[in-house]
C-alpha cells in the first residue's frame, strides 16, 4: 500500500528568523521607542535610559525637546546651589543657586559658537537648532546627575567648615556630571556625520575651563562677603590655591574676607 501522505512535522520545530549569535556574544539590547511627544517624563527617562534614541528625536523639526532641557537644567541647578548655599546659609541660599545657574548658563552661551564651529570641523552636518538642543541636552543630563549628587554633597556642608574640602566636594561632582554630559553631546555631532574626534575633545577642554573659571568670577558661592560679586580679576586656579586652608568664619559676620 502506498502512503502519499508528508510526513507531520515535530510539534515543537520552527525556523530562526534570525541567524544564531557567534558563541559568546550576547544580543544587543532593545531601544525603547519613545512616544510621538516628548513630553517631560519621556524626556527625562530617555535622557537616562535611552540618550540615543532621544538624540535622534533632536533632528525632527518642532520636537520641543530643547526648552525641557532648558527647564531641567534650571531646576537641577537651582537646587544644587541651593545645598552649596546652605553651607555659609544667610544671603547664600538664595545667592549660590543664582550664580551657579546664570553661570553655566552664561558658560553655555559663550561656548556654544565655538561648538558649531568645532563640530562643523569635525565633519558634523547638524543645524544650528539641533546643537543648540544638543547642547541644552547636556547640560540637562548634567543637571540630573548633579541632583543625585546633592544629598551626598548637603551632609557635608553641615559637617564641616573647611572651604579646601568643600570646594574639592564641589568640583567632583560637577566634572563627573560634565562628563556624562560630554559624552552625550559628542553622541548627538557622531550621529549627524563627524568623523573625527579632536575637534570636540577641544571644545570640551574650553567648556570646563569656562564653567571652573565662572567659579571664580562670581564668588563668593561658598563663603560670605559684603559684595554680591567681586572686583578683583583672578584666576580660578590661584584663588583655589589661596582659599585651600580656610575655613568658614564661625561668627558668619559678612567681610571681604571670607568671599570664596
């Protein structure tokens, strides 16, 4: 008798729609999509979960995203000079979160005609617009990280009265935000056509030289004084040096003497 019938196939065989992965190597991961419109709570998960995909969203025309990033970074800022101002208290409270925000804003401003620049020699094709919100990107990022930062940072500003040590608490933190911040802005110029590196590693030398000099030029941020800012022209790394074994006055009376 002949049986023209297929054979059945195994009840649990399938075809991989995939090629296998060579042995070792794991899958790369899955980007979550991210939502027609990038509303506040997108933005910030993205920012932190997902920057390549919301670097890519910056290319779209009217997306938003910049004035959000703007927002971020004031609020993040404001708080974190907030808990620098609460190490000298009084006029500092409300003085520390104001510099230190128009500060790196102003720092962003002034550095941002030399990123297009630097990006353009980099071989980028980005627009203006889109730098500029890759920019506020960054400095939003940056904002984020330094609010994580900030409960580590307050209980030493009410543990000690040494402004060597307190300065250093406060740099660390903000060249570790700037960092992560760098990277993603040097995301944002890779993905829209540079090629080369040196142009960008460049620009971010001038960016944190600005920012550590605005710490200078708007003092006092950590000590008190009897000026809203100084007069006196100084570089940030000689009056580090000079202020590195001082303390906080325990009397807190405002003098010239104590701007830091």
């Amino acid at each position: 008798m002949n049986n023209d019938t297929p054979p059945t196939p195994p009840p649990y065989s399938f075809t991989p729609s995939t090629p296998p992965l060579p042995p070792g190597q794991s899958p790369a991961p899955v980007s979550e999509a991210l939502p027609a419109q990038l509303d506040l709570r997108s933005i910030l998960s993205a920012l932190l979960r997902n920057p390549g995909a919301l670097i890519q969203r910056l290319a779209d025309p009217g997306n938003g995203a910049i004035y959000r990033f703007i927002g971020i970074a004031i609020v993040s800022m404001v708080v974190f000079g907030l808990v620098l101002g609460s190490f000298a208290m009084h006029e500092q409270l409300w003085a520390a979160p104001l510099k230190i925000t128009l500060g790196l804003l102003i720092a962003g401003l002034i550095c941002f005609p030399s990123l297009y620049i630097f990006s353009c020699l980099a071989g980028s094709r980005a627009e203006a617009g889109q730098l500029a919100a890759s920019l506020a990107g960054m400095m939003a990022l940056a904002g984020l990280l330094l609010l994580g930062f900030a409960p580590a940072v307050w209980i030493f500003t009410q543990a000690t009265n040494a402004f060597g040590f307190m300065g250093l608490l406060s740099l660390l933190p903000w060249l570790a935000a700037a960092g992560f911040g760098i990277r993603f802005l040097k995301t944002a110029v890779n993905l829209t056509g540079a090629t080369s590196k040196g142009p960008l590693v460049v620009w971010s030398c001038i960016f944190l030289l600005v920012t550590l000099q605005m710490t200078t030029s708007l003092r006092p941020i950590l000590g008190r004084s009897d000026k809203l800012l100084t007069d006196e022209k100084k570089f940030f790394v000689q009056h580090w040096i000079e202020v590195a074994g001082e303390s906080l006055p325990t009397t807190q009376v405002p003098t010239t003497t104590t701007a830091r």
